[in-house]
C-alpha cells in the first residue's frame, strides 16, 4: 500500500518538503532558468502548479539548502547564496475597486517598508517599490529576487468593466515598471498567471521579460508529464488499477482522456492537469476535480457579450500572436479561453503559423459544457444535471415526443437580448443539449447553411434529425429523404426514426415536428 502523502492545496515549497508531501522534481528547470535569464513571465491556467514554483524560487534563492536534499539542484547548484526575497502573491483579495489593488499592494509595501525602511519623498506606489528594491539591495548586500505570483488577478476580475480595468491596467503598468528602472539593483524577477494581457498595457514598461509559457524547454515546469506519472507513480497506478477492478492499461487510459492533453506549444508533450491528477490519485476515484474549483463566470460573460457561436470552440483556428497576448478591449473571447485552460493547442499549421485549438480532456470539455447550460437555456443549475439525465433516457427509450417537449422548455422565457442574435442563440442551447447527451450517447453535429441536421445513436434507435429556422418541420423531414441522410444506416438492425424540427423566430422556440420510421 503507497504511503504517499497528496499534496493537495498545498503550495508551500518548504511545507511540502518538511511535511513528508509526496513531490515531483522540478529543480533542474528551475535552475537552468535562474542560470540563463534574469527576467521571466509564465502564463498556465489555475491550480497548475504556478505557485508552487514561486515558493520553490524562493526556497532556492533563501539559500534554503537542507529543503532541496535528494532533489536534482542540490547536486547542481555550488554555491547556495542567500538573496533577499520580495514576495508578491495578489491571488488572495477580491478586486472590485481601484481602491482595492492599491490598498493590497500598499499592504505589500508597508510589511517591506518595516524591514528596509521607507523616504518621505516615495509617494506613489511605485516610486515606493523603487526605494524598497533600492535599499533591500544595499542593506543585504545582494541583488533582489522578486517574485509576483497571480500578477494578473485584479484584470481578470474586472473582465467586462472597462473603467475598472483601465484603473488597474495603469496600477500595475506603473507598478512593475520599478523592475526595469532598477534593474541593477536586481538578480532575477519572475511574474506568473492565468493570462498574458497584451504589451501595450500591463506590461509596455516591462518590455524585458522572456516569456516562457509557449517554450518547449520548460513545459515541464509546471503540471505532470506521462513520463514524470511512470517515474514518479508506477506502483500507485497498478494500486488505483486495483481499487477500480480493472487493468492497469485500461487505468492508464482512463487517466490520460480525463486529465492529459494541455499542449502550451504546437510541438510539446502533453502535461495533466495535477490538481484533477493528483486527486484522482489520493481518492482512486475519476471526477472532475479541477473544474469544480473555479467557476469561470466571466468566460461566460465573454462568450455571450460577443456572441459567440459555441460550435467553433472545439475546432477553433487562431494565430501565435492572438493566443500570446490579451487586449481587455478585445471583441475575440479566445485567447481568455485559451489561456485559462478550458482550450488548447491541438494542431499547427507551420506554412501558415495557425494553430488549432480544442477542449484538452474529457473533464474539461464535460465540465465546461454543463456549466455553460443554465448560462444559456431556461434551467437553474440545481436542475441542469437531473434535465441531461432525463433527455439522455428519453432518447434510450425512443420517447422521442417528451425529449422534444423537455428541448421546448429550455427555450422558454427568452430574454430580449437573446432575441436580437435568435439563431446563433438557438443553435448554441441546442450545441449544449446535444454535447451533453453525447457523452452518454453517440451524437454526430452539423451546422451548415442555417441549418442542423444531426444524428444521434442510442443502442437500439438511431435518430436522424433536421433543424429548420423559420421554414416548416414537413419541409426538414423531406431534406432528409431528399439527401439521404438515412443511406448509412439502412442495413442496421437498430430502429430509425427520421424527424424533421422547425424553430420559429415569431415563438422563439421549438414550433413542431414531424417523424418518419
């Protein structure tokens, strides 16, 4: 039986060392970073490992020795030179005011300014991070390490409030421009988060950062490889293969399509997510850990403020530039998506410099879709699992009259603001039913010309259906003879039903449908 201990949450570098946490070993990219830059930005989505990174640097640059015993830069690193450390973690206050980011970062400033001391004459929150550096350096006799964890945490809450954003924009722009006005006074900075807003605001002064999040060298930094999960986990998966009366092969898939598949470069390995992958892990059971963490409502916000046609999430095209850099002004929801990690790299086209994007496992892309649904269909979020599981029985069964009245429900009540977009609206709420009954059932989805045809397989019906705005129902169903949608199936033993379905932009909503069997 593993006596590993999960360190679940836990962020602290020396807590996890002290304690007994099971770790992964990162210390050599650690290293080769701090030998061959001094300035760095690494964007990953959440719960990703970032902050444990952080902590880790600053072990390392506390000279903190006895921690990395046994790890790969205790035989690395000669000299083991204690640096004074300035730590910025903004992960933890709720920004809703411009007063609130300054009152945090004056905070940060004052715990400092106890330490080093402060001069009358620093009145702005940065010409006061200026001093700090200034004097740090000259009272500890080394160059500063400083370390900003969640830079861009106060942005992302603002998502949606341009004033808001344009105040913290201008904090932050000033804020961390200190580093590049005392840059001798300086041994190494490093700034994480989710999303890299672009260069013309956050970071304009700052212009000397390498930003690694899209380098193959240092994928590995954060988040667990396949190869890292056998070096590190083998006789725990034949454990978890136990525990789930299955076979280690089949554990091994299992783990891979609900976890893996986050590529933050066109040409890299795949990384697991190591929130989901270390629970999964401790309880030895599957479940979508790291989605139930965070809800990403301002994504949502994104998605509908800019009507977004949802169908193009899985199979988005976009170029290195868009998903590098986030404009808060931008009308484009994707690089946000993307850079949170509910999308990813999943092709490239290198003639071009297009990437393709799409969900990167089976947690995410479920988790995101039921989270979507109340968002976007008349249904509270307490009755969207139980809806799914209704639709997904009523196909089972052949009820295809209730499965349809269940659909009409959805779209009841529709705002105003949904009117003005009643397709894209439309084709979205039926994108959602249809994805969530796919995970249960085969489900075939095609948009074209204004119009859906779908098919979907249960194991006894097969269900060939056409969508019609304002058109007629009689009118879809003969669409479907006409092209022979049927043709596939014609030797298969299971039943057919043929339904075509108009959607009325006068009701809003399902107006009726016709079936053939």
């Amino acid at each position: 039986m593993s006596s590993k201990i999960y360190p679940i949450g836990i962020q602290n570098f020396e807590k996890i060392r002290n304690d007994g946490y099971f770790y992964i070993d990162k210390t050599a990219l650690m290293y080769q970073m701090v030998k061959t830059g001094s300035y760095y930005f690494l964007s990953r989505p959440r719960r990703f490992g970032k902050s444990l990174l952080i902590s880790t640097l600053e072990a390392y640059f506390q000279g903190k020795k006895e921690l990395f015993t046994g790890l790969a830069v205790e035989k690395l690193e000669k000299n083991w030179i204690k640096y004074p450390v300035l730590h910025i973690d903004l992960n933890t206050e709720k920004y809703d005011t411009p007063e609130s980011l300054e009152n945090k970062l004056n905070g940060v400033l004052v715990e400092w300014e106890k330490k080093y001391g402060a001069e009358p004459s620093e009145k702005s929150l940065a010409t006061r991070f200026e001093g700090i550096i200034k004097r740090t350096c000259r009272q500890e006799g080394q160059r500063v390490a400083i370390l900003v964890d969640e830079y861009d945490k106060p942005m992302l809450q603002a998502i949606g409030n341009e004033e808001l954003q344009k105040s913290f924009r201008n904090t932050l722009k000033a804020f961390y421009g200190a580093l590049k006005s005392q840059d001798g006074c300086i041994k190494f900075a490093m700034l994480t988060g989710v999303t890299k807003f672009s260069k013309v605001s956050v970071f304009s002064d700052l212009n000397n950062l390498d930003d690694i999040s899209m380098w193959n060298e240092y994928i590995e930094i954060c988040g667990v490889s396949e190869r890292e999960i056998h070096e590190n986990l083998e006789a725990e998966l034949h454990e978890f293969a136990d525990a789930r009366r299955t076979t280690y092969e089949k554990l091994c898939t299992e783990l891979k399509e609900c976890y893996d598949g986050y590529h933050f470069t066109h040409n890299s390995i795949g990384m697991y997510n190591p929130f989901s992958l270390l629970n999964a892990f401790k309880r030895k059971e599957f479940g979508n850990y790291w989605f139930e963490t965070g809800t990403p409502t301002y994504l949502v916000k994104l998605l509908k403020k800019h009507h977004y046609d949802l169908e193009r999430m899985a199979h988005e095209e976009t170029d290195a530039q868009v998903l590098n850099s986030i404009d808060s002004e931008s009308t484009n929801p994707i690089p946000v998506i993307y850079q949170s990690g509910y999308l990813t790299i999943k092709g490239y086209d290198e003639r071009f410099g297009i990437y393709r994007l799409g969900f990167p496992n089976r947690e995410v892309e479920e988790g995101f879709i039921r989270f979507l649904l109340p968002f976007y269909a008349n249904v509270n979020k307490v009755e969207s699992p139980f809806e799914i599981q209704k639709f997904v029985r009523e196909v089972e069964a052949g009820d295809y009259s209730s499965f349809f009245r269940r659909l009409q429900s959805f779209f009841a009540d529709t705002t105003y603001e949904v009117i003005r977009e009643q397709e894209l609206h439309y084709e979205n709420v039926l994108f959602i039913v249809f994805k969530l009954v796919g995970f249960y059932t085969k489900v075939e989805y095609h948009t074209n010309n204004g119009r859906i045809d779908l098919i979907l397989q249960t194991d006894k019906f097969i269900y060939i259906m056409e969508f019609k705005l304002n058109g007629t129902a009689e009118e879809a169903l003969q669409q479907i003879n006409d092209k022979r949608y049927a043709l596939p199936f014609e030797a298969d033993g299971r039943k057919l039903f043929k339904i075509g379905i108009n959607f009325s932009e006068k009701t809003r909503n399902i107006e009726k449908w016709v079936v053939e069997s």
